[in-house]
C-alpha cells in the first residue's frame, strides 16, 4: 500500500527510509538560512560604521577594527549587509556590547573589552545575517560582565535575562542582593600615587596613559612635559568654548580690537600664537600664555611657541580684582603688540624667533583667567539631567582619571546603585539621612585646647542616633603647630607619637563611632616626614601618609571597639582608620561622587606673588585685600555661584572675608591644578603631577586654608569648601568645622562651644 505521504524516499531502491518535514510537527525549529559571504571591503562599510559607531554610540573606531568587522559583516550577512540593513543591526548590536563590557572610547583589540570575544557570541547567535532576539536581545536580555582578565585580554561572561521588563527588574534586584547594604561600603579613599598618570596628547586629542615608571628621580624632559601638559588641558578646554568656536552661520570671524577687549558676550575670540606676533607691530590680538620671570627679572608671557616680555601697567583685571595672578599661572591677555629693535625680557637669552624670545613687547589692555569648564562638559554628560543620556557632543566620559572607573563605564551603574540605597534609607520620605562628612582642619595636638574640642565635638555626635551621624570623619593637618621633627632629633619622634596617643585616648571613649564610621586623617607641611628637612616650609608635593610608627595606638583603639562587638547584629561596614597622602580623593559610589582634598595656606603665597596689575603695575607686590568687587564684565563663559551670586555682580556691602573667599576659589578651579605656582616656588614631584589636575572639575573640593576664612561655596558646580582652623585664633572656647552633605553637594559651617 503506498504511503500518503506527499514526500517520497530519496533513493526507494536501495531501500533508504523516507523521513518527511511534517509541517505541524510540534516543537519544530526553523532552519538556518544560508548565507553566500562577500568580500566586503572596510572603505565600502565606513560610513555605515561612523553612523552607527560615532553618530549613535559616540565610539570612535579604529583602521583595524573596521577591517574586522568588514569581515565579519561580509561573512555572515552577505549581499544584504546594505539593501536589508544588516550590517546596521549587527554594528549597533558589537557597539553595545562594547559599551556593556567597558570599553574604551576607541575601539579596538586590547582597549577595555574583547572585540573578537564579543563578534563570536554575536556570531553564534545569528542567522540569515540577522541576530536572534530570542537567544540574543539587543538591550537588556544580556549583559557583559568581565570575568577574568589577562593583560589587555579581557573575557565576557553573557548572563541571560529575561526578555520580559518586570522578569527584568526582578533578575536586577536578585542580582543586587549580594551587593555591599550600606553606603559607607561604597566609601573609597584613592591616593595621590595611587591615580592614574595621564597626559593630554593634542594630536589624538585624548587622555592617555603614561607608561614610563614614575620616580623621584625622573628626567629633566619629564619638568618640561609636566607644564607642556597644563598648557595643553586648558588650551582644548579654552577652544571647547563657545565664545571660541566660529559660528557656522556666520561667514567671518570679527577682529579683536581696543574697543572688543571687555570679552563681550556672543562674540568669538581668536588666539595669537607669540611667534605669529612677529612683523604685527601695532597690530591686536589675544594670548594665551603661562605668566614667568625673565633672567633680566621682567615680566614675560610664554606659551608652546615663544616668550614676549609683557606689560600690564595699562591693563584691567576682568572681572574687576576677580581672581588673582601670580607667575606660574596661564592667563589670557588681549592687547597690543609693539616691536622693538632690542631683545627685552627673553627666557631663552639672545634668540628671537619661534621656541625663543620675542623682540619687543605686548601691552596689555585687559587679563583674565582661562574660563572653567563644569564637570558636566568635561565629562560629555551635560543633558543627562533632560534626557538621561550622554551627551553626543565629546568630551571625556571614557577617561578614568582618579582609578575608580570611568563616567560612561561605571556612572550609570552606580546612580542606580545609589537611588536604591537612598530609598532605603530615606525610608520613602525625605527625612535626613546619614550622608554626611564632618569635616575639620587644622587638628593641632599639642594644643590641649583641640583635644578638649575633639572630645565635646565626638561626644555630640555620640549623642545623636545612628542614623544622624556622618558616614566619615575628615582629620586635616597640620596636627602640630611646629615642625619639631626637624630639630630635635628622637625626642622629637616620641613628643610627636605621644600627640596621636592622646588622640588615641579620646577616640577610645566613643566606642560605638569607631565601630560604625570612617575615620581619614590627611597629613600637612609639618607632618613627617618631609617636615624633617623643610623645618615647616613648603615642601615637595604630593606627600606621603603619616608613617605607621607615629599612627599604631590610634589603630589599636579601633581594633579594640571592634573586638567588642557583635558582628551578626551590625548591618554596615565595621570602622576603620585611614591614613592617606596630601592631596587625596574620596569617592562615593564610583565616579558618581569625587571629593578632592588638599591641605596647603594657598592664599597666602597668591598675595605674597601676585602681580600688580594696573597704573602701579611696576613689578611684583602685594594686592590689596581691601578691595570689594566691582560691578564688571565676566571672561568668556565665567560664572560662580557663591551664595546665588555671580562673581562680577556683586555689591559693595559683600564682606572682605567672603570676597576674599571667591576670589581664591575662582584663581584656583580657573587654572585646574590645586598647585599653580612655580615649581621654584612650591615643588612638585614631576612624575605624580597628574594627581594635583583638578580637570574635570570635582564635585566637591576641600581646600583646607588655615590662612583663609572658613567658607561653602559653588563655583561651575563644583562645591568648595575650607573648614578653617578647628579653634580659631583669639577663641579658645569653641570649635569651628563643616558638615558636608554628600548627596545634596552643599556644606554647612557648625561650630560649637563649650
């Protein structure tokens, strides 16, 4: 009987069993569409992968990833890759995954995450060129996570999510549970030593890595690159202004004359190298250059190209005595060029061209300092706060500048991380929290008055409940009045252990912060061991950590509370005391959250070296502290918020001590180095330069100036804060600090009396 199955056997007279397709067969799986691969060559894909790449993912790839991926593309999506849109798909699929797995900004082998890694998954999961949403989704049905890593070879791990948004939700939150339950876990303390060494590349125009071994011996070429680099960062941050950038609308650039030196707004400025000056006499332009002293003692301008000998007896500080200028720092100066047939005022001796003095001199009509640059622009995150996403304008998201991540990589990560914490501790409302930071400088120990303040400022917050008390305790030298380090030899060891076993005592009778907070000690100028031969003076920056042999009792008392306590009960992190260098960051939550920290009497040494600028501008001298602002132009894009007030608007009833106050703050995030002097002037370790950077700006920035009045203000918003001295001078009877709340970005002076 013949079977009624339409499908006959292949070969019935060898007797080969007939095995039909049944079209309703259950469970059936569809077969795989073959694809006849091409030869697809890199340039043909190019603007398909600068769409999809560049455009939409803001990745920049490089010659041999295209032709990596102009083979894949050829070998499994075929004659579709253009007419179907294949190539597309699978592009934006490699530019997630690339993104997922932390990679660079650049992609390519060996920058962050496996290029080849993620196109075998991708190719396993494909078929008739397109990838299959039910082993693969394009979003959220998996995620690369690095799980081990061999050099510049990193493997991924693809773990499956469920494609559904709750089965989503619900796999996160499982994932989540075995992440640290307390903020404070959260808490990272970096090192000078231990931050990235970066530096600028203006070809590239990106950060990279340095990768010669630092030392404390570098070579000279390494002083030269360490000013090169700061004149690079603010040079492409100044050029990253609009009030730099030619509008495309326009057909011409306006020229700078007397008349458009005030930096008026909506008006594009042009910068003059110092060699173009040459042949100009008479001629206006605006310069760009780090402010130096001659051999002959003049005053003089240099930048990448020259040095001309600079005169600012005619000029006008903008804003009206807004920030200060003192050798070392990069200025913009807009004036008049004058020829001279002598050589005057050259660093380099007798030679006059390109890399070398320029004859004659530029006469100032107005200087400013280089505009600062928010930490949003810097990073390309400006239009997450609208959007929620990054922005496709460039910037620096990929850089991790301080060791914790980058922007991109980890930041969104971590926001989510925080919302979640900030729900369980608010509790659903919007009752304070413990996300504060108590801050105090100036900690002298050998005053019996600070250890009295110590133990009345511990002793409130004891008194309060868990969840009011700070997350951390920020201890800021100097923590002896006198470097007596340097003269008295092993008697003076031993007096300076014996100020930490005091300090060790009254941390001792608070037993239940020392079990629940973090404790960071930051060291000063007479701290040791640079003290030993400085004698107090400026010493080399960045500084070591207080030596362990000065620090052992303090640490005993926080092993001796945690030895006490029951850890089965304690929900959070037990405490701890760190001891880090000067300066330092702390971090929450990645790079969600950075905090800079330096202790050094900054204001000090800018009225001791400032330049006088206007009709006694006849050297070097002390600028009036008297001063209040004026009412007066801004530079380019210069704004601070200071108390909701904008330097430049300001009246003449605001106090010396908070008009002092922004003008510190603006001299110092305007330059973008917590140390913009000298190097004769305040020395500087070479090799570890990168750790001073303050691009991009933090988001808070603790400046201890024991010279300076205790201050919270915002400036392009970063947050600066200067807790003073904890007693201040001719008030033996109270203690001053600040309590910085973390997660509002604002600071609040305390202080207390007893």
């Amino acid at each position: 009987m013949m079977d009624s199955d339409p499908v006959p056997s292949s070969s019935p007279a060898f007797g080969i069993p007939a095995h039909p397709f049944r079209k309703n067969k259950p469970n059936h799986l569809p077969t795989r569409t073959s694809i006849l691969p091409i030869l697809l060559p890199p340039s043909t894909l190019r603007p398909v992968a600068f769409r999809t790449f560049t455009r939409k993912h803001n990745l920049t790839i490089s010659s041999s990833a295209l032709q990596t991926l102009a083979t894949f593309v050829g070998k499994n999506c075929g004659s579709g890759w253009r007419q179907e849109g294949l190539a597309e798909r699978v592009l934006d699929e490699v530019a997630k995954s690339w993104k997922k797995a932390g990679g660079g900004v650049i992609v390519e082998e060996g920058k962050g995450a496996s290029l080849k890694t993620i196109l075998q998954t991708i190719e396993g999961n494909m078929s008739g060129g397109r990838v299959i949403v039910g082993k693969a989704a394009p979003t959220d049905d998996f995620s690369p996570r690095i799980v081990s890593r061999d050099g510049d070879r990193m493997q991924l791990n693809l773990v499956r999510i469920s494609s559904s948004a709750g089965a989503t939700l619900e796999d996160r939150e499982e994932g989540e549970s075995d992440l640290p339950s307390h903020p404070r876990s959260w808490i990272k303390v970096v090192d000078a030593f231990d931050i990235p060494r970066l530096t600028y590349n203006p070809d590239r125009k990106y950060f990279e890595v340095v990768k010669s071994k630092p030392t404390l011996f570098p070579q000279p070429s390494h002083k030269t690159a360490l000013l090169r680099d700061r004149y690079n960062v603010i040079y492409q941050r100044l050029l990253r202004n609009e009030s730099f950038q030619v509008s495309l609308g326009s057909s011409s650039v306006p020229s700078l004359s007397r008349t458009s030196s005030s930096f008026a707004p909506r008006q594009c400025y042009k910068l003059t190298p110092i060699a173009n000056l040459l042949g100009r006499s008479g001629t206006s332009h605006l310069l760009l250059g780090m402010l130096s002293v001659s051999p002959t003692g003049d005053l003089s301008l240099t930048d990448l190209t020259g040095s001309i000998a600079l005169e600012l007896s005619h000029a006008r500080v903008i804003p009206e005595d807004g920030a200060w200028f003192a050798p070392g720092m990069i200025v913009l100066v807009d004036g008049i060029y004058e020829e001279e047939e002598t050589l005057k005022g050259s660093t380099l001796g007798g030679n006059s061209g390109i890399g070398g003095g320029i004859g004659g001199r530029f006469v100032g009509v107005s200087i400013c300092g280089p505009p600062c640059e928010r930490r949003e622009m810097s990073l390309g995150t400006s239009n997450r706060q609208t959007t929620g996403e990054v922005s496709s304008s460039g910037g620096f998201g990929w850089v991790d500048f301080i060791g914790v991540g980058s922007e991109r990589a980890r930041g969104p990560r971590m926001r989510q991380i925080q919302e979640k914490y900030l729900r369980d501790l608010h509790g659903g409302t919007d009752d304070s929290s413990r996300t504060k930071i108590a801050i105090m400088s100036e900690v002298n120990l050998d005053n019996v008055k600070t250890v009295d303040a110590l133990r009345k400022l511990f002793g409130s917050y004891s008194d309060l409940p868990l969840g009011e008390r700070p997350l951390a305790f920020v201890l800021i030298g100097n923590f002896v009045q006198k470097a007596i380090i340097s003269g008295d030899g092993q008697a003076g060891s031993i007096e300076y252990k014996e100020y930490f076993d005091s300090l060790a005592m009254v941390l001792s009778e608070f037993p239940s912060m020392l079990r629940r907070s973090t404790f960071i000690f930051v060291p000063g100028d007479n701290d040791p061991w640079s003290s030993a031969f400085s004698a107090g003076a400026s010493s080399t920056i960045p500084r070591h950590a207080v030596p362990d042999m000065f620090t052992s009792r303090v640490r005993r008392a926080f092993a001796t509370a945690i030895a006490e306590l029951d850890r089965s009960q304690l929900s959070e992190p037990i405490g701890e005391a760190i001891w880090t260098t000067n300066p330092s960051r702390i971090t929450l939550f990645g790079p969600v959250h950075d905090i800079a920290i330096v202790r050094d009497d900054i204001s000090g040494r800018l009225r001791r070296s400032a330049v006088r600028v206007g009709q006694s501008a006849d050297g070097f001298a002390v600028m009036d502290e008297g001063l209040d602002y004026q009412q007066g132009s801004a530079s380019p894009r210069s704004s601070t918020e200071a108390h909701a007030q904008p330097i430049g608007t300001e009246s003449h009833s605001v106090p010396s001590a908070v008009h002092m106050s922004r003008k510190l703050v603006k001299t110092i995030l305007d330059q973008g180095t917590m140390s913009p002097f000298p190097l004769s002037l305040r020395p500087v370790l070479w090799d570890y330069a990168s750790a001073l950077q303050l691009y991009p700006l933090p988001s808070a920035f603790i400046l201890a100036d024991s010279e300076a009045a205790s201050f919270c203000m915002t400036y392009e918003g970063c947050h600066v804060m200067n807790p003073g001295r904890l007693i201040p001078e001719g008030d033996l009877s109270s203690a001053r600090w600040i309590e910085y709340d973390v997660f509002k970005n604002r600071g609040k002076l305390r202080e207390l009396r007893y």
